[in-house]
C-alpha cells in the first residue's frame, strides 16, 4: 500500500480529563476537547500522529452522534480493554475509497464510513473481520499534511518525546507481524512492521490487543489506563520539541475535527 503512515491510535478511558492529567505528568502534553454529541476526546499530538484519548460521556446523546455507526464497529475492542486500553490505530493512506476496494478484493468485509463538516472530512475505513487490534484506514480532505500547515507555530506542544513503536500482544507473533504486513503493503520484518510513522511490534503472549507504545527519551515507565509506555532508549537524551504544527486534535482545530 503506497504510502501508508501511521495516523493516530486509538486509547480507551473512563474520564478523559484524568486520563490526560496523567499524560501530562509523564511528559505526553494532551489538549482537552469539551464533550460533543455525549462524547470527549482530548489528545497528544506529534505532528500529523496523535494519541487520541476517548470515552464516551452521554450514551444516548452519542446515539445521534455522526461517529456512532463507527463507534458500533469498535464495542467489541471497547469492552476487551475494559476499564482502559488502546483499541485500534488510522493508518492514513491517499485514498481510502480505493483501500477500501482492495480489502474487497482480498476477501474482507468492509465498512466505509465518511464523516463531513462543511469544508472539513474525511473517510474512515474499517475491516470487521480482522482482529481488534488490526488497523482502520483515513483519509483527510483536505489532506492532513494541508491541515497542519493551516495552523500557526504555536498551535500545540509534543513534549520531549516522540511515540516510536505500538507493541501488540498475541500469541504468535511472527504470524501476525506477517499477516499485518500484507494487510499494509508493507513488508514486516520478522516481528515487526516498519510502518512509517510507528512501527508495529508484536510480542507474544495471550492478550490479543495493543498493550503499549514505545517512547523516545529518558523517563520512568508508566501504565495509563491499561496502556503500558516504555522508553525505548533511556541512555538516549529526549528529543527537543518539534516545531509546533496544527490539525486534527490540536488546540489549534475545532473539537469536532476528530477521528476514530
């Protein structure tokens, strides 16, 4: 799949503005969206990548919500996780239409599911019949490279790290990193896959869901709502902060300007 990248992941919580008080204390900056359509968000955002932390605050209210037909296809994740967890991550692609052609073509069932406000939109594309932890597709309109350069300098702060890799946990690793490969369009190696943006590790075990993230920097390992951060090289001096950039999930956009 050319030009596949890593978008953002997807990060489970009972209280969202708890949730991202403790992103802040562990170096992860994330801006507190107010609750929309009985449902908030809030997010820690790199660049394009973000970490988006979610709950659902109204159920009723979010039943009118133009993200609930989406939200239906993640309850069985949602209810895994439990009390907290992530439960999938966007891959951004040039056209999710056309992916979504090509999952067709390979066999799976797929559901498209476009969300607009105005002149702001995008497509979301998911797999039902792939694992929970398996990825959905996005595509922005306008493109999300256009969308951050909308915003000014000052638009959000990353903090001294960077989100490196997503580590998932299933029972054979090589398998999975291999299927998930294909899937992408791109190559795992071994137990990985390079996937621009983040790559995906898999470890073995019994949990069959992403588990955590590696992060770059020094700082002490911390588990926030059942999702694990590991630094991946605490030798390593932190990044310095990127040049602040805008977008979807920054305190730049709108807050309705959100994905899955």
């Amino acid at each position: 799949m050319r030009d596949a990248e890593f978008d953002h992941l997807l990060h489970w919580v009972p209280d969202v503005g708890a949730a991202a008080r403790e992103y802040a204390a562990a170096g992860f900056p994330a801006h507190v969206n107010e609750p929309l359509s009985g449902f908030q968000n809030a997010g820690w955002r790199l660049d394009e990548r973000y970490v988006e932390i979610l709950t659902v605050v109204d159920e009723e209210a979010f039943a009118t919500s133009p993200y609930a037909p989406a939200w239906e296809l993640l309850r069985p994740a949602v209810a895994a996780a439990g009390r907290g967890g992530a439960l999938t991550f966007a891959v951004n692609v040039p056209d999710a239409a056309a992916t979504a052609e090509r999952l067709r073509g390979l066999g799976h069932r797929v559901v498209e599911a476009p969300v607009s406000f105005g002149d702001l939109g995008f497509l979301e594309v998911f797999a039902p019949d792939t694992p929970s932890w398996a990825p959905f597709f996005i595509t922005y309109d306008p493109p999300r490279d256009q969308l951050l350069a909308q915003a000014g300098p000052d638009a959000f702060d990353p903090g001294p790290h960077d989100l490196e890799a997503l580590v998932v946990e299933t029972p054979d690793p090589a398998r999975d990193a291999h299927w998930l490969g294909e899937l992408l369009e791109v190559p795992a190696t071994g137990t990985e896959v390079p996937l621009p943006g983040a790559r995906v590790v898999f470890e073995e075990g019994p949990a069959e869901r992403i588990t955590g993230v590696l992060v770059s920097g020094t700082g002490p390992d911390v588990v926030i709502d059942g999702l694990r951060f590991q630094h991946s090289n605490p030798t390593a001096q932190p990044r310095s902060a990127r040049p602040a950039a805008g977008g979807p999930g920054s305190a730049a956009s709108r807050s309705e300007w959100r994905s899955w």
